[in-house]
C-alpha cells in the first residue's frame, strides 16, 4: 500500500476543517448568532476545502441559495483540478 503523500493529507485536512466551519456556521445561523464571514467561507474553499465546503453546503443545505456560493464553490473546484492536472498532482 503506498503512503499518503503531503498534499493528500494537507486536501484531506483542509476539506474536514472547512465541513466542520461550514456546519457551525449553519448552526450559529439557526441561533440568530454571530456568523463566520462569507469572505472566509469562501477562502477555506479557495485553499483547498473545495470539497468540504460542497459537501456542507448540500448536507446542511447552507449557503445553497447564494449565488456566489452557488456557483463560486464548484468553480473553485473546477480551477482546482484543472490545477492539479497542470501540475501532474
């Protein structure tokens, strides 16, 4: 079995991090509480929490009327892959 490289795990990471802030920003939504900032959303998504922040957004059905997440999550993925095809990742 070969070994997870430093990019696998640093994906892997990322992606749960950004699943976890996704659903305590649901659950701070539902408190009327204070919210963690579309901005940084959308940056844990940049920096490859792509996935994760899919996967909550469908799971928790947050963010999912947004057109900036709407749209802006699957291409941020897209320009991922398409990155990691360039750089033979």
């Amino acid at each position: 079995m070969e070994s997870l490289n430093g990019v696998t795990i640093f994906l892997g990471i990322m992606n749960l991090i950004t699943f976890i802030i996704y659903s305590v920003d649901k659950l701070l939504a539902k408190m009327h509480s204070w919210r963690v900032p579309e901005i940084f959303l959308l940056l844990l998504a940049a920096l490859g929490g792509s996935v994760g922040a899919y996967l909550a957004m469908q799971v928790f059905r947050h963010k999912t009327l947004h057109l900036k997440f709407k749209l802006g999550v699957p291409l941020i993925f897209l320009v991922q892959i398409a990155a990691a095809i360039y750089f033979n990742l």
